[in-house]
C-alpha cells in the first residue's frame, strides 16, 4: 500500500536532509583534511599548510609510525584486549547496578544513587588515585590499574537506569514478580532484550574510553608491553619536540622524525579500526521509525 | 513531671559543661611558665651538659678519612634507577650485563624505568612524591633547587666520605659546591664540563650572498633581517609561538648575569652581581619593546605567533632563517650535522651572545646529576653504584653506548660508530653519567669540543673565570609564593604581548603592565630575592 | 517500661523526648567553649615535639574539636593534621543529624509510616555522636603515640556523652522495635535478608567505587597542606585556608564567570543541537543517508583537541589563513582573531559543539529508538503531521532523558574542559580575560611550581563545593515536582 506522503512531511524531509548534509560535511571536512596532511610530505605542509588533497603523495608518516611493527601491533593487540574485557565486564556491572538502583522495591536506592553520583563532584585528585593502585594494592606495572579504572562511570550508570525505566514499565515486572519471578530471572529474561539502544549505547561509549585511553598507561606502565595505541603514538610523538625543547648536551641519535603529517597519521591509525566496527553497533540506535518500527 | 524532667535535663547539661569548660580558654605558655619556674634550678646543670654533647658532635664536613668503608653485601638489594625520556628498545639486554657485573660487585640489581616523554615533569614529581624510586636523575632546569630544598634528596656528604672518598677526589670540591643547596650537597653531578650558553643561530649562505652583517648586535640582527626581506620576501623570517622567550635576544645589549632573564625583570650585570637593578620600569625597558614592535610590524614574525605552537625545525625546513631562543653549542651542532644531509648548499653559523657581550661559562654542575631519594632502600650501596656507574669504564661504557660489538664499535679513529638503532648513542639517557675520561667520542663532539676551547679562552677573561654565577642559586619562593603566581600569570598575560610586539600603543600597554604587576605585588617577590641573592653572592664570594 | 516510654508529654512520646534532649546535650557540648581534648604535661611536651615558648603563647590548654586544627597549625604538628581534619568532618556530619533528629522532633510531623523516620533519624543521630567520640578516644592515642608520650587526654564529656547515646539509642531501639510491627516495616538486615540478590549485584560496584573514588577522598586534606618532600604527604604542616588565597589573587570572579557562562552555553546549546539532529536522522527516510550521516557527524569526537588546534591555526591565522584568504579576496579586511578577545567565546563555544555533537547524539537516537512506533501511528490516524509528532510525542518523550543529562553536568559546571582551552588558546595572554577558566588558570601557576599539590587540590575542592551545592538544590527542587526526573 502506497503511504501517501503529506505535504508537511516533504517540508521536513527538505530541511532535515539540508540540516544533516551540511552537518555531515562540517564534520567529516577537517577529517578529510587530516587524512589527506597523512599522506602529504611534511616539507610542504610546513610551508603551505593544509588542503582536502593530498600533495607530494608519500607513506613516510605511516613508515614511522610502523617502524619497529612489533611494538605497534603489541600496542594494538594490549589496546583490544583492555578494549574488550573492560566492555564486556563493565557493561555487566553496569547493568546490574542500573538495574537495582531502577528497583522501586530497593529501599536505599536514592542514597545507593547519591553515593555514585558524588564521585563525581569530589575527588581527591591524582596523587591518592595514584597512590592507591601503585602502593596500597601494589599493582603498579601490571594491566589491571589499566583496565579497572574504565569499568563504571556515574554518567553512564545514570544513563542505564535511564534507559531501563523508560523501556521496561513497571507493570511488566509486577506481574513476572506475581508469577513467581526472581530478580535474576527479570533480569535476563524481561530487562536484557528490551535494552539493545541502550546496551549498545553505552557499551559503544565504554569501548570508546577504553580505545582512546592513554593516560592510565602513562601512569602505571613499567613496560612497553602494556602500553595502550593512544599513548605509543603520543609518545613517538612527544619524543622529539621534547628532546629538542630540553637544555642538554649534544644527542646524536635524533632521527629524522616527520612529526607534522605523523600526527595526522596517528590520527587516521586511531580511528581507523573504529570505523570499522561503528556500523555494528549504529544499528541499534539509528533506525527509521517512520517506516513502521515495531517494539520487539 | 514535666518541671521535674525540664530541671533535671537543664542540671545534667550545666555539670557536663562545667567539667569540660573552663580548659578551653587558658594559654598553654601560662602553664609552660609555671613548669619552667619551678624546674628551672634543676636544668643549669643539664645545660653544661648538653653543650658538651653538641661540641662533640660537629665535626667539619667535607674532610674524609680518605678510605672507603667496606660495604655489607649479604643482602642482595634490587635498585630502581629514574631517568628521564624513553626507554631504548634493547633496555632488557644492556641491564642483564650491567646487573651481572654489579651482582658480581655489590650484590645489587639496578632497573631503568623511564618517565617517557609525555607528561615527564608530572611523573618526575610523581614518582619523588610516592617514592619506590632509589636514584634519581636530577638538572637545575628539572626542578632541583626546589626539589633539594624541599627534602626531596638525601644530604651526600656523609655517604661520599664514607663509601666514595675517591670520587669525591675526582670531581672536585669545585663541582660539588656548585650542586649544594642551602649548604648542603643533594646530588653528584657528571665529570663533564660542557658549554650550554645561549645564543644565534642563522642562516650564514644568505648572509654571505646579500653582504648583509654577522647578527652580533641587536641593530645589525635588525639589519640582516630587513635585508634578507629585501631580498627575498617570500621567505619567512622568524618562526615565533608564545612559549618563547623573545627577551633573549637583548643579551646582546645587556651583559646580564644569565641568559634566561633574570627574575621580576631585576637587573644584574655579571660584573657587578650585588648591584641589583631595575629593568621593566626603566626606560630601557619601553624602547626595547618598542624595538620589538618595530620588527613586528616590519613583519618579522607572525602575527598570530602568540598561538602558535613552535615548528621544531623551522631552520631546516626553511620556515626561518634564525633562531634566537634556547639555542646552545650542542643544538647548533647538531643542526649543522643535519643540513649537510638534507640541504648542503645551505650554511649555518652560531653566535653566543657572550662573543659580544664578554659574559660567558660553562653550565652549572647542577646541569646533570644523579642523587638519591629520602626512599632509599640503601642509600649506602646506591652511593656505591653511582660511583661505579660513573667511574668504572666498563660500566659506563655499557650504559653510555650498550654493548660494544653489538650496539657499537670504535672505529679505527676512536670514534664511536652506531651499530644498532636499538641502542642509541646515551640510550638509558644517563647525561648524569657523562665522564670526560671515558668519552665515547663521536664525529661532532670534535666541532663541539672546538667550540668549547673557543669559549674556555673567553671564558678565562671574566671576572669569575668560568664560573656560572646564577646557576647555583635556588630561590625559595614560599613566603611570597601567592605573590609569585600572580606576577606568573602577568607577565603571561601583559609582558608576552608586549615581547612579541603585537599591542598597538608600547607606552600604554607598558604602562599596564607595570600596573598589574604592582598589584600583583611584584615588590614583595623583589625584596625576597634580592635578599636570597645577596646572601648567597656573600656565602660564595661574589662580590 | 515500654508503656511509660510511650506515654505522651508535650504531645510527644516521652522516649522521643528524652533522646531529643540527649541530642540537645550532644550539640551543646560539642560547641567551641566546651575542650574534648586536654593538653597534658605541656612543659615536657612542647619542648619534644618542638613548641619553642613563644609558639606556646598562642596554643590553649584545652581544645574542641573546632579548633584542634589550630592547634596543628601554629604548633606546627603536621603529622596529626589528617586525624584532626577527619574528627572536624564527623563532627559536622553528627551536627547534622542531631539538628535533623531535633527539627523532626520539634515539627513532630505524622507521615505515612508513622514515627519509623523519625526513629531512623534517631539512631543515626546517636550512632554519629558515639563514632565522634570514639574517634576522638582514637585520636588521643594516636597523636600520643606519635609524640612518644602522653600529650593529649581525653576529657570526661566525651565519656558521658558516649554512656549518654547509648542509652537513648537503647530507648529508641526498643521504641522502633513496637513502631515496625505496627507498620510492617524492615530493618536493614531483615532488608538484606529479603533482596539478598539485590545486595549481592551491588557487590562489585562497591568494590569498585571504593577502590577508585572513596579511599582515594582522604587526598582533599592535601588542599589545606603546604606540601613538602621531608614531611611527606602525610605529615606536612597545616595551614588552613591559605591554599585557597591563590585562587582569590587570580581574580576569582572573573574565573568563575567564564567557567559557568562557557559552561551553561555547552550544556544548553549543545543538547539542544544534539535533540534536533536526533530527530532529523531518526525521521529521514533514506537508511543509508541516516546511518552515513550519523557516521559522519561522529567523526569529530577522534579528531583530539591537539589536532584540531592545529587545523585551526591554519584557518584562523592572520597572514596564510584560510579565513583571511577568502576575506580579503571578497575585498575585506583581514581579522586579527588570535589578537581580538571578542570573537572568541563564539569560536570556543562552536568548536566545543563541533566536536561533542554526534557523541551526545548517540544518547538521543537511542532514547527515540525506545519510543513505541505504536504512539506515531496512533497520532497518525489522528491525523498529525510530522511536526506535531514531534512536538507531542517525541519531545516529552525525551523530557527524561534531557532533564537527566541537563542535571548531571550541572555538578561539573565548575569544572571546564581542560584541552579544550589550553589548546585552543595556547599560551596568548592577549585572550585570558575572556578565555580562562579555573583549570587553566590552575594548570599554569601549578606548572611553575613543583611542590603545588595543596594548590591543584585546593582549587579542585573549590569546583566541587560549588558544584555540589547547585547540584544538590536543583536536585531536591525537581524531586518536589517530578520525583522520577530526579538524580538521587
């Protein structure tokens, strides 16, 4: 049947197709421009600057960054691994703890949700933080003060119970409680299936903490072994600039670091796996409704 | 019933107050008098005796017995190192040689671990804070007054006439006196003496080929630029950001006691260091920014420079044809060593301001060192090590080049040749460890060591014969550091405008800015030096 | 017993007076004139841990625990500086809910579950009081411990008042017990007992928040400490609120101003715009227009705050920039950005929106994804447009969803986007009067100064104060409307 379209409709399809167009390319144009600055020679974007396409097309920036490919791929590989067992795991407690603090029967819920929001407000900075993972618990140097930190975050917590209030109404869970339901039960077999946005949503902004990370290896790394993407390129690339704004005696080994187009470079290497698994997950969240969505 | 439970709440709260009360308002000295009355009889005869103990007790520092004392090695002891920078990729291999050889002699391991380069300062500080690092790498520029005086480092002078009387004799009272704070020794500096003395660095083939003057003074730098911008006007001069010190410059001028800028905009000639005079309220001040805004608007530099951030190689990649901040005999070295790579037609000269202004020396000892941390496990062994580490050539050589035949070679001039980038030259970034006996000499420290002969000569003619008058001095900002800030973050905000010359009225803008900085209360900051200052010019006799 | 405990005066139980008094009592002898601490064998004790006599002539012989905390300071004893902060929080939490126990008392308000609150309110106020004094008997025998002999001695109140609370805790206890039975209500371990599993989910977070947030809380101490290597961040010397001064010389005011203006224009602008292009890629027909766009609008978030600087440079600087080509090549003149402070909270602000757009986006589109397709139809057939559907079903139906994002960032709205400032605006003092917030300011003065711990967490501490207040009235005004839209 042919859904007769009315005239309202054409006018909001006009605007939103014109708003999101001109959205799109404001975006994605300076990202374009970094893609092209990879792969132009450094020489001549220090002396012309930057442009859409690429001039004096040449690899050397990406060269670098893969000079020794070991270290890159064990970058990689340690970035994939806290990547995915901090999701995985964090969404887990995430929604459990969302979960209960959505329970109307849970009577300390307000002051269960106060104490996680309060962590936000107060801290008592880095050096305590610090202190407690590399002294108290002695772990400094191994992964876990790389991968614990990210698990939970108050927002996104306060965003899952969001989530869950909104899709499971109450009546639902009442009366799975009055055919004899747990809470485990309503949780798996009631909750989870319902929260596809919002599962994906927040393991999509967990994942991305964990990818774009560089400040935990920073401080808890011993080894090059656990260090995150984010960081080995940072570090590649503050080796130089560092070196050369530091007052001390001649240091020959200075390679020839083609430091412009290479942070560009470490850009497109960054994003590059993201963009690769993004449509996955955009399907939970971008999806016409227009067309007959039904609630599953 | 009610009367009866009103009265007897109102009791119970007025006898409870009662026997806490009262206490809260008498002066503790009162009671202190009355102790000391009636015990003072009884302490004449305790204070003969305690003046004998501390009569006993001072003995003079510095002078050692001359023997090292033998060491107790039964324990082995797992040192940590802290060096700065990046760790080389054949870090495990290099350290397994060095811990044999140091099992082998003290029953000790040491491991580098590195601060990386990103947020290095942070880390340093961190790592001192939290302790669980033994030595340290420490360098007047990293921090070390304040760090020293705050009791960051163990006092050295015990530990060096107990455990390494001889390299005591090797470094020499000289150096170590420099590396003192408030009197006391916190670090052993490297046997090394090395120019770092600022100056300019340009483009000499366009000098050459426009007959323009050698930028030796502050007018004929004017005339040197204004005629490659003659010549050539596409060519970018100066590649400026806000992080830089464009004050530098007027060394030239003025024969100032440091390079960096003297703090609070004070002035002292190194001839006359206890003459402490003014310099951002004086008129020199003004027409000098005025000749800073002259060469800004002359288009010098950028307009936009105030944000930007620094090019790192602007020289070379043709951005600039100078430099004038930071630039010392190494760094230019180095440079030249790279244009003959990538640009051989392009020439390079150096200028240290102290050719002209006759102020020169060789960096403060406290340039590079090795202390150790009030977290020391063992602080006796750790001694120990650093004198291993910098005296013992075979260990020095490890950790200077890595292992010979693998990482390098010498070849048949004795010069050190790469072998493997795993390895680079200074790998464990140990300048702490630099020995002029032991020198790996490579192809441009030949160039460099000419240079430093160049200076020494000049060097020899100053009132303190190659002496770095500035670098040892620490200030200690504590009582006015509220002050401190606020004039930081004026001359952030009103002077680095100013410098780069992009305000549009001189007179006015100096005129706001000496204003802010008296409200900042830039007075109070200029007393708390110039008496730190002078105290310290009459402990060390400059006069 | 029970029955007399029952019995009515003043149109209140008998036993919920008696504790009120105790509450009443607990206050009274905690205030300032009343000392909780004696300073004992003052003539061996200066000397030892260093009160020359001169020092002594400020220092009293009794303390509360108000000013114990003075005694720290100009006696110079940093090392029991944490423990006396510490004493200075629970009393302030014991006031509160002593107070709270008494207004209850006083207001004597009937709610649904009877008196149950207020016995609740009760035993918390006594269980405060009775950890205040043990801490304070803690105290006494650390700070003895750490001067080698017996300085401080604990005074007879702080006995009496423990014998006291434990008695009215009793009284309440018991009252409580009949109240509960009455009204079916649970403690908290027969609460346990019921949603054990509940409990047990929330096992980890515990864990978590512990490890990662609470223990490392104790560091806000270090924003009244002047920080030094030889003490230790433990033991340095105290020094009040003079941490705090820094910030004042800063012109705090101004500081303030840009941090919440950039803030409130962040916060509002930004959901905004993420609302309106939620609903423009959820209602565009074209799936691969929609899931392209949507991509695309998110690539912003990889670009980092270093990078964009850059690009930005080059758009904006006065000689080659991009902006200035295309402005004098249309015949204008060129703009001077870096050196005019007006252009730049509109830059600032666009740059923000630019970058977090279609992150903030992802929340929307999910929310809208959850509305029931059903509801559309519905207003379909009754004959609504597209625009009408929106604004009646899809807008309230995100009310939740905003109100919540909207009332979260008020708690950070002291706090600023640290890179985004400090790369954008570099080091030019030129655009500090209207670019500098709190952070950076913090940032450069904590830079030159190696030792500034105290300063960095003072300022922090700042930020989280200010926060915490507007957070929690914002809060508790909303729960009084729409007790579902609110935080806590």
């Amino acid at each position: 049947m042919k859904v007769k379209i009315s005239k309202s409709m054409i006018v909001f399809q006009c605007i939103a197709y014109v708003l999101l167009a001109l959205g799109a390319v404001v975006c994605v144009a300076p990202f374009l421009i970094i893609l092209s600055g990879s792969l132009t020679d450094d020489a001549i974007i220090i002396k012309e600057g930057y442009s859409i396409l690429p001039r004096g097309f040449t690899l050397a920036a990406y060269e670098t960054i893969f000079k020794v490919p070991g270290e890159i791929l064990q970058a990689y590989k340690m970035t994939i691994f806290y990547t995915v067992v901090g999701t995985v795991l964090g969404l887990l407690m995430i929604t459990l703890t969302a979960y209960v603090i959505s329970r109307k029967e849970f009577k300390y819920r307000n002051q269960v949700s106060f104490l996680i929001y309060f962590t936000t407000l107060f801290g008592g900075g880095m050096i305590p933080w610090y202190l407690m993972y590399a002294n108290v618990l002695n772990l400094k140097g191994s992964t876990f003060p790389i991968w614990f930190p990210g698990l939970m975050s108050p927002f996104l917590i306060i965003l899952m119970r969001t989530f869950i209030s909104e899709s499971v109404p109450d009546a639902i869970t009442e009366s799975a409680k009055l055919d004899g339901a747990g809470h485990v039960t309503i949780f798996f077999r009631i909750i989870l299936p319902v929260l596809g946005p919002g599962l994906a949503t927040v393991g999509l902004f967990l994942a991305l903490g964990y990818w774009n990370d560089w400040y935990r290896s920073s401080m808890f790394s011993v080894s090059q072994d656990t260090w995150e993407l984010q960081f080995y390129l940072y570090n590649l690339l503050n080796a130089s600039s560092s070196m050369k704004q530091m007052a001390q005696s001649a240091n020959i080994a200075m390679t020839d670091i083609p430091t412009q187009s290479m942070k560009l470079a470490m850009a497109v290497v960054v994003t590059g796996p993201v963009l690769l698994f993004y449509p996955f997950v955009q399907r939970y969240f971008v999806s016409g409704i227009t067309v007959g969505a039904v609630k599953g | 019933m009610k009367k009866k439970l009103l009265s007897l709440l109102l009791a119970t709260a007025m006898t409870a107050s009662l026997a806490g009360c009262g206490g809260g308002g008498k002066s503790a000295a009162d009671a202190m008098d009355e102790a000391q009355e009636s015990a003072a009889s009884g302490q004449e005869g305790q204070a003969d005796q305690t003046q004998q103990e501390s009569q006993a007790k001072t003995e003079p520092a510095g002078e050692g017995n001359g023997e090292a004392k033998e060491l107790d090695t039964s324990e082995r002891v797992d040192l940590v190192v802290y060096q700065l920078g990046d760790a080389p990729a054949d870090e495990a291999k290099v350290e397994e040689k060095i811990n044999e050889i140091l099992l082998e002699k003290l029953n000790v391991t040491v491991d580098f671990q590195f601060t990386t380069w990103v947020d290095w300062q942070q880390k340093y500080s961190l790592q001192l804070t939290t302790g669980g690092v033994d030595l340290v790498y420490t360098a007047n520029w990293s921090e070390y007054g304040k760090l020293a005086s705050s009791g960051a480092f163990l006092p050295l002078d015990d530990l060096l006439n107990t455990v390494s009387p001889e390299m005591r004799k090797t470094l020499g009272e000289d150096a170590l006196n420099q590396c003192r704070v408030n009197g006391e020794l916190y670090t052993i500096p490297c046997n090394y003496l090395e120019y770092t003395c600022n100056g300019i660095l340009y483009r000499e083939d366009l000098r050459e080929k426009y007959d323009l003057p050698a930028p030796n003074t502050v007018e004929n730098i004017e005339a040197y630029l204004t005629g490659i911008k003659e010549n050539e006007p596409e060519q970018q001069l100066l590649d400026v950001s806000g992080q830089e010190n464009m004050g530098q410059v007027f060394n030239f001028k003025y024969p100032w006691v440091t390079f960096t800028g003297i703090p609070y905009g004070l002035s002292i000639n190194y001839d006359t260091p206890t003459e402490v005079e003014d310099y951002w309220f004086s008129d020199d001040f003004t027409d000098d920014m005025k000749t800073m805004k002259k060469w800004a608007d002359m288009g010098f530099w950028s307009r936009s420079a105030l944000s930007n951030t620094p090019q790192e190689e602007a020289l070379e990649n043709g951005l600039a044809v100078m430099y004038f901040s930071g630039y010392n005999p190494a760094k230019a070295v180095g440079v030249k060593a790279k244009l003959e790579e990538t640009h051989p037609d392009w020439k390079v000269e150096y200028i240290a301001f102290g050719e002209t202004n006759g102020v020169i020396f060789p960096a403060n000892r406290q340039t590079n060192g090795t202390a150790i941390s009030k977290d020391c496990k063992d602080p006796e062994r750790a001694m120990k090590v650093i004198e291993l580490l910098l005296m013992d050539e075979e260990l020095n050589h490890l950790a200077m080049g890595g292992i010979e035949g693998e990482h390098y070679e010498l070849d048949e001039n004795g010069i050190y040749q790469n072998l493997s980038d795993k390895f680079p030259y200074g790998g464990f970034n140990t300048w702490n460890l630099y020995n002029k006996d032991y020198w790996l000499s490579t192809e441009t420290s030949a160039e460099l060591n000419e240079m430093f002969a160049k200076y020494e000569e000049l060097g020899a003619k100053t009132k303190f014969p190659n002496t770095d008058i500035f670098g040892g001095f620490t200030e200690d900002t504590s009582a006015y550091a509220t002050e401190y800030s606020a004039v930081q973050n004026v001359c952030d905000q009103y002077l680095k405008p100013l410098q780069i010359g992009t305000v549009d009225d001189v007179d006015a803008a100096v005129a706001q800015f000496r204003e802010k900085l008296k409200e900042a209360g830039i007075e109070a900051c200029r007393e708390g030096f110039k008496e730190q200052w002078l105290a310290y010019c009459e402990q060390y006799g400059y006069k | 017993m029970e029955e007399r405990l029952e019995r009515k005066i003043w149109g209140r139980k008998t036993g919920v007076v008696m504790t009120a008094a105790v509450s009443a009592i607990a206050f009274i002898l905690s205030l300032p004139f009343v000392s909780w601490v004696k300073v004992v064998n003052i003539s061996s004790l200066f000397p030892k841990i260093g009160i020359s006599r001169e020092a002594a002539a400020d220092l009293y012989q009794g303390y509360s625990i108000f000013n114990l905390l003075d005694f720290v300071q100009k006696g110079g004893q940093g090392k029991i500086g944490l423990y006396a902060m510490i004493l200075l929080m629970l009393l302030i939490a014991a006031w509160y809910f002593n107070l709270a126990y008494l207004w209850k008392a006083v207001r004597n308000k009937k709610r649904k579950d009877g008196d149950l609150g207020l016995y609740a309110a009760g035993r918390l106020a006594m269980l405060s009081v009775l950890l205040l004094a043990g801490a304070s008997v803690g105290f006494v025998a650390f700070s003895n411990s750490r001067f080698g002999m017996k300085g401080f001695s604990a005074s007879p109140v702080i006995y009496l008042l423990s014998v006291l609370c434990i008695m009215a805790y009793a009284v309440i206890k018991r009252m409580e017990k009949k109240e509960r039975e009455l009204y079916h209500e649970h403690g908290l371990l027969k609460e346990i007992r019921k949603n054990w599993v509940l409990f047990l989910m929330l096992v980890p977070t515990f864990v978590y928040f512990m490890i990662n947030s609470y223990l490392p809380m104790v560091g806000i101490y270090y924003a009244f400490t002047n920080f030094n290597f030889r003490d230790g961040l433990w033991a340095s010397p105290f020094v009040g609120m003079k941490n705090f001064e820094f910030l004042l010389k800063g012109d705090l005011f101004r500081l303030t101003r840009n941090t919440v203006l950039y803030n409130v224009a962040f916060i509002l602008l930004g959901n905004v715009l993420q609302i309106i292009f939620a609903i423009l890629v959820s209602q565009v027909s074209k799936k691969w227009f929609q899931k392209t766009s949507q991509t695309l609008m998110f690539m912003p978030y990889f670009v980092s705050f270093v990078l964009l600087k850059v690009l930005v440079y080059n758009l904006f600087e006065y000689d080659y920039g991009l902006v200035n080509n295309i402005v004098t090549s249309l015949g204008g003149d060129k703009i001077d950005f870096y050196n005019t402070p007006a252009y730049w909270p509109f830059l600032i602000v666009l740059f923000n929106l630019w970058k977090g757009i279609g992150y903030g986006m992802v929340v929307y589109l999910a929310s809208i994804m959850g509305i029931d397709g059903e509801l559309y139809e519905a207003a379909k057939v009754d004959g609504a447009n597209v625009f009408h559907q929106i604004r009646y079903i899809t807008l309230p139906l995100l009310k939740p969803t905003f109100i919540i994002l909207l009332l979260y960032s008020l708690g950070g709205i002291m706090k600023g986007q640290f890179e985004l400032f400090y790369q954008m605006v570099g080091n030019n003092g030129v655009l500090y009067n209207v670019t500098d917030i709190i952070d950076t300011y913090v940032y450069r003065i904590t830079m030159t100064q190696p030792l500034s711990i105290g300063l960095g967490t003072a300022a922090g501490l700042y930020q989280s104060v200010f926060g915490f207040v507007i957070v929690v009235v914002t809060n508790w005004l909303i729960k009084r409307k729409n007790p579902q839209y609110a935080l806590f």
